[in-house]
C-alpha cells in the first residue's frame, strides 16, 4: 500500500487545492534558487581546495635519504655524470673533426681523409650509444633515489588500500581512471603489478544502471576476479524511471551472485518499483556469512520477496539494516529483522510510519545498538496498528530502557517528544538529532489548538540527568524551541558540543535571539563562552536578530588565538536568514569574512 492510499484509509485527504498546490510550487521554487545558491557555494570552496593543495605541494621539502645505499647510488650518480660531461666534450670534438675530414672527403684531395672520414663516423656512433646508455643508467638511478621507490611492498600495499573509501561510512570504489583503484594501476609497472595482486584492493564497487550500467559489466566481472576470495561489497542502485523492461539489474546481479558467499557490506536501490524482482528471487537459500551490513531501499516490497529478503536478514553475522519502503504484509518491516543483534538499525523513509508501541517494541528488542533512526506517531491514533499485540508493556519513567552503547539517535516524530525523553536512559549518547514531522499531515487529522507542544525542556532536562552524557552533536529541525530553552540546552552541553544545526525552514517560530548570539560570542578578557569546543554550526532560517549580531558571533570564533587550547576555532558555518532584507549589514560582514576563509556559507532566502 502507498503511503497516499494508507492516509486515505486514516481519513486524510492527499491530494492538494489549488491554493496549497501554488503555495507548494513557490516552496519548490525558493528551494531550487537555495539549492542553486548551494551549487556556487560548493563551486567556490571546490576552488579554494584545489588553491590549497597546490600550496600545500609547493611547501613540501623533498625527502633526503641517508643510508649507506643511497649514499652509493648518489656517489654512482656523480660519477656518471662526470663521464656524461667528457662523453659530451668527445662527441663535439669528434663531431668537428669529422667534419673537417668530410671537407676533404668533398673537395677529393686524397683517398686516406675518406678512411678517416668513415673511422670518425663509427667513433660518434659508438660515443653517442655510450653516452644514450648512460643517460639510461642515470634515469634510473635518479628514480631509485625516489622516496616512494624506497617503500616496502607490504607498507605501499597498505597505503593503496588506504586510498579507498569505507564502504560503511564514505561510500563505494568507483570505477573510474581518477580514482582508486583503477588511478593506482595507472601509473607505473610496478605500481600495477602491485595494485593488481591486493585482492582487498577491488573488494568494493558502486555500481549505477541507468540506460546502460556504470560501470560496464565486464569491469565489474575484473573487480570480481581481481578480489579474488576477499569479502566483496557493493551498492548496486536501479536509477531507471522509464523502460524498465530494458534493465540490466539481471545480468549484473548474476555476476554478482557468483560471489554471494563473499558479500559483507551491501546496498541495494531501487528508484522504480516496477523493476522486475527475478533477480532477488535468485538468492540462494542460505545466507552468506560474511554479510555484516544491509541497505534495501525501494518504495514498495512485494509478498514474493519475502523469503529472500528473510534469508539475507538471518545472516549471523549482520550488525547494520538500513530499510526503505513498504514491506507486504508487515507494517513494521522490524519484525522479520534480528533487531536483537543489531548495532545500527535505520528506518528513515517517512512511508515507515510507526506507531507508539511499534516504536517502543522495535527499541525494547534491540538493546545493543549504538545508531537509531526512526520516525513515529506519538499521539495520531488513526494510523494505530490494528495488528499489535497486547503483551507488550511500555516502557514508563519507573520502568525506563537503559541502552549502555547507544551514540546517535535519530528521531522524526509528529509532536510531545517527551514521550520517548521519558522513557530512555542513554549514558553514552553523543549525536542526537530530533525532526518535526511536516506540520500538513499532522493538521489534517488534529487541529493546532489541541495539539500539544513538541519540546519539553524538563523532559530533556531529566533525560540528560539521569544518563549524564555528553553531547557532540545536536541537531534540531522544525521544532517548537525557545530561545530560553535552546540556551539551557547548550548550557547543558556546553563542554562537549561540537556541532550545532538548528533548522526552521517549514515553521514561523525561531529559537536564535540576540540572547542566544551573544553567549555563543567570544568576547576579550571574558572568559564565560558558550559551547567553547564548537567547530560547526548551521543556523537555518531560525533567527529574529538584530542585526549584526551573527557576524559578531561568526567573527569572534573564525580567527581564534592558538594559544588558548580551551576554545576551538570554528571550520563550518552555514547560514540563512529567513528575512534577508533586515539584515544588510549581516550579509555585507560575512560576504568579507567568507572571502577571508573556505568555511563559511551563506544562502539567501529568497
């Protein structure tokens, strides 16, 4: 069921007026002049990068080498070079003698300057391939010199693998001649014949198909070859939305079957729905042991999947399940995972609705994760699942769930987050990161009168007594917090909080004030700075200033002294006023400052 029809059966109408489809046109408008303000932004600091890797190349000293066989060769190189100058010297006498014998030769004075004429010829042909083997033996001395051709293979092999993203955190290999792996085997022979013989070095492929497949398929069967019996993972990502039928999803993923016993990290993406679902239908019986991670990403999962998808998810290995969609005939699609072994869990697709207890239950069954995200329905019961149990007891303020590891929560929920603050006890959290749910959804089904507040700041505030953790990373998107509020939060976190992103863009409300802009300022001589370790912050769209003030607080922490090691300088800043026009002296100090430092990004509003 789409998620349109499945708020059609809970009484909510999804289709748009015309006066909310012009609103959601102007919307999608302003959105596309930020994002093309973004593209210039990252045109720019993709500029100032390349500025600063050429200045760092140009600073670099070149290696000098000491040991005894470098000393040999240095003293090789110097006495070739000396034999090279009188080879040089030879070569140009011999040249102008045998000119004059050519003279004579010329003018046939007598028969003995033609003999001498041919015996010089010999002597320059004979100089001149001692002096080209020579020059040949001084090449290759020089590059022997070279710091990179000193390197063990074990250490060279190392740093080659260490050129490649981490599929769990960066991303895929891919196949492309400027970059790792395929740039390595490009450079010299022996670079080649190195980078060929790592197997871990081709044990990673993103893999794209729109009308033909990035890379081609027989490259993918060399990275298949190439990793030989190394544990593979890949991201294969189905970018069709027309002619489906044309997919070449089958033929790659029978390659990539081949070394089903061998896949670890695996993502797979589907953009249409519709793409034929054979090749999922081909996965063996059994699971492949050394799967430790799992992304399945498409907008609807059919009944007949269900015994595949079954069998990748008891693999016993797998400690990472990203889902994405809807799964027939499970309206939570946790119930088929291993949620009791898991260490990262992610259900971030919005059509994943879950309600309280789903919600609960899916946090109760998981008690050693270290990442969570979800989105749930707190307090609108017409999604309520007619499926639940009853056996199930929420968790309560006596009865909490401790989860020791936990370090990142992610939370999307439609309002009174204190019902899950409550409830949680998280010793070593360090990102949390909380959403509104789109305010369109929430109305239709509960006028704004009646619905309670999303922030409860005494709820945070015994949350973080009862766990002490320390935040890193705080991200708040289209909440309901006040300024009072926001500053008891960054007080709470002040020692620790690293980066800091608040985002108001689909709501009236702001939490910045000018209260909140002077604490996080750095003043002389004063010694009371809010949030001292912050490095990043995102102030979107969430500010009612004066103005002035940001670029006060922007400046104060952009050029901070080395010699006070308590106050970190801050590297990323990105900024949005919601109303441009009153902050003209604003965008004058930062259009400055950013021209000073990469870093700092601005978008206009409108």
């Amino acid at each position: 069921m789409s998620f349109p029809a499945a708020l059609t059966l809970a009484g909510i109408d999804p289709f748009l007026s015309q006066e909310q489809f012009a609103a959601m046109r102007r919307t999608f408008e302003k959105e596309q002049r930020m994002i093309d303000g973004l593209d210039e932004q990252i045109t720019q600091a993709k500029a100032a990068l390349e500025r600063l890797l050429r200045q760092r190349n140009e600073k670099r000293a070149p290696s000098l080498a000491s040991t005894t066989r470098m000393l040999a060769i240095r003293k090789d190189i110097l006495e070739r070079e000396v034999r090279l100058e009188l080879l040089e010297e030879e070569i140009s006498k011999a040249t102008e003698s045998n000119a004059a014998a050519g003279e004579l030769v010329a003018q046939k004075i007598s028969s003995e300057p033609a003999t001498e004429h041919a015996q010089s010829q010999a002597r320059i042909a004979q100089l001149q391939l001692e002096r080209d083997r020579l020059q040949a033996d001084l090449e290759a001395l020089r590059v022997e010199l070279s710091p990179i051709r000193r390197i063990p293979l074990e250490i060279l092999s190392e740093i080659f693998v260490h050129c490649l993203p981490v599929p769990r955190r960066t991303g895929f290999s891919v196949a492309t001649p400027s970059k790792a792996p395929l740039l390595l085997s490009q450079i010299c022979r022996r670079w080649r014949s190195v980078a060929i013989s790592i197997p871990k070095l081709w044990s990673s492929l993103s893999i794209q198909i729109k009308d033909r497949c990035y890379p081609n398929i027989s490259l993918v069967q060399t990275f298949l070859d190439r990793s030989l019996l190394h544990p593979f993972s890949f991201r294969l990502k189905e970018s069709l939305v027309s002619n489906t039928d044309l997919s070449l999803t089958p033929a790659v993923f029978e390659l990539l079957l081949k070394a089903y016993h061998r896949w670890q990290d695996v993502e797979i993406r589907y953009s249409d729905w519709r793409i034929d679902d054979t090749s999922l239908l081909k996965i063996p019986a059994s699971p492949p042991s050394t799967l430790e991670s799992l992304t399945l990403e498409r907008a609807y999962w059919s009944s007949n999947l269900l015994g595949s998808i079954r069998t990748l998810l008891s693999a016993p290995g797998l400690r990472k399940i990203s889902w994405s969609g809807l799964l027939q005939p499970h309206s939570n699609p946790a119930d088929i995972m291993p949620l009791e072994l898991l260490r990262e869990f992610s259900l971030p697709d919005p059509c994943n609705l879950l309600t309280k207890t789903q919600f609960m239950r899916n946090l109760h069954r998981a008690p050693q994760l270290v990442s969570c995200t979800m989105t749930v329905l707190l307090v609108i019961p017409h999604l309520a699942d007619p499926h639940e149990s009853d056996d199930f007891v929420l968790p309560d303020k006596e009865n909490p769930l401790v989860f020791s590891d936990l370090k990142k929560l992610d939370i999307t929920c439609d309002t009174a987050v204190e019902q899950i603050f409550d409830v949680l006890v998280l010793p070593s959290l360090k990102t949390l990161e909380i959403s509104h749910l789109d305010n369109a959804v929430i109305n239709a089904v509960m006028p704004a009168a009646e619905s309670p507040r999303f922030w409860s700041m005494p709820s945070f505030k015994a949350l973080h007594q009862r766990s002490c953790f320390s935040l890193h990373t705080l991200d708040l998107a289209d909440t309901d917090v006040q300024p009072d509020e926001l500053l008891q939060i960054l007080q709470l976190c002040s020692t620790s909080l690293h980066s800091l992103s608040l985002t108001n863009d689909h709501i009236s409300s702001y939490c910045v004030d000018d209260h909140v802009l002077q604490a996080l300022t750095l003043v002389p001589e004063c010694h009371q700075l809010l949030c001292p370790s912050l490095t990043n912050i995102k102030l979107w769209a969430c500010m009612s200033s004066t103005d002035g003030l940001v670029s006060d607080m922007l400046e104060s922490r952009w050029g901070i002294s080395k010699d006070d090691p308590t106050i970190h300088e801050l590297q990323v800043a990105l900024i949005m006023f919601k109303n441009d026009e009153l902050h003209p002296k604003d965008h004058r100090r930062l259009k400055v400052l950013s021209e000073k430092r990469a870093g700092l990004t601005v978008i206009k509003w409108s």
